[in-house]
C-alpha cells in the first residue's frame, strides 16, 4: 500500500511512475501537515494536527518497484509507515515523508 498526496497522485505530474501498477485506488485521510519546498509538497507527520486528503494505492506490484520509487523521491523523502482512514476502515501504508523529522 501507498499513500500519495503529491506528484504522484492519479492526475499529477509524476504519476507515470505508477501508472503501469495493477491494483485498486482508494481516497483516503491522515493526519499530519504538509509544506512546500522548493515547489514540491512534503508531508510530516503530526497527530490530530489536520487531516490531509490523500489517494491509496493498494498494488501486488508494489515490492518489485520500492527501489525505484525510492530513488526517484531522492534523499528528501524518507518512505515510513503510517496509519491511514479510508471508506472501509483504518489501514497502515507507506508514504514518502520528509527526510527532515
């Protein structure tokens, strides 16, 4: 599972990087912050600070091609678990947070 609420959300820039990947996306909530740096959006996570709409990628796929993903974040973005609150539940995730915290 990952989360996106950036470049490679269904509809943004990026999203070519995961747009070969089967599986089902969901909408989903967290809560946290999110900032721009240098133009780019980057999540910290922070409890009961706000809730942030975001989409869910629940992928098979997904193992073969973290190494990928990963590289393409760059050393900004850290991938971490996270809990996350969709239409059928709480789930936990992956999502590319700031390397920063």
């Amino acid at each position: 599972k990952l989360v996106t609420y950036g470049t490679l959300a269904p509809g943004r820039p990026n999203h070519h990087i995961l747009s070969d990947l089967q599986g089902d996306w969901k909408n989903c909530t967290l809560e946290g912050h999110l900032e721009e740096v240098d133009g780019l959006p980057i999540f910290r996570w922070q409890a009961s600070v706000r809730t942030i709409e975001a989409s869910l990628l629940l992928s098979p796929d997904l193992p073969r091609r973290w190494r990928q993903i990963d590289r393409f974040e760059g050393s900004s973005y850290k991938r971490r678990l996270i809990t996350v609150a969709t239409d059928v539940g709480i789930s936990v995730a992956n999502i590319y947070a700031s390397a920063l915290h």
